[in-house]
C-alpha cells in the first residue's frame, strides 16, 4: 500500500527536476540569445545574465531578476 507522505514527496521532487530543467533550458537560450548579438549589445546582456544568476544564488536558485 502506498505511502501518501511518500508520494506527495515524490511529486514534488518530480516538479523541482522539471522546473530546473526548464530553468535550464531558458537559460541556455538566453546565452544563445546572447552570443549571437553584435559584440557591443553582447556584453549588456551577458551583465543581464550574471545578475539574474547572482539573484538566483542569492534566494536559493529559484527566483527571476
């Protein structure tokens, strides 16, 4: 018989992967996003990123700058 503890644990940790991948995914766009921008927009948006990142450390990884 199934624990429901167990499984209401086993769906969140489902949902904390895809959130992460989803995380990912967008921020792995936005890298792409931002190479292929003309060199003097290029590093604007890479500040962009390393202070969404820094943000995201800084509240335990899950929020949006």
């Amino acid at each position: 018989m199934p624990n429901p503890e167990q499984s209401s644990t086993n769906e969140h940790v489902e949902h904390v992967e895809h959130v992460e991948h989803v995380e990912h995914d967008d921020f792995a766009a936005q890298t792409a996003t931002a190479e292929s921008l003309p060199l003097e927009e290029r590093a604007d948006a890479f500040s962009a990123l390393h202070d969404e990142l820094r943000t995201r450390l800084e509240t335990g990884g899950t929020a949006r700058a």
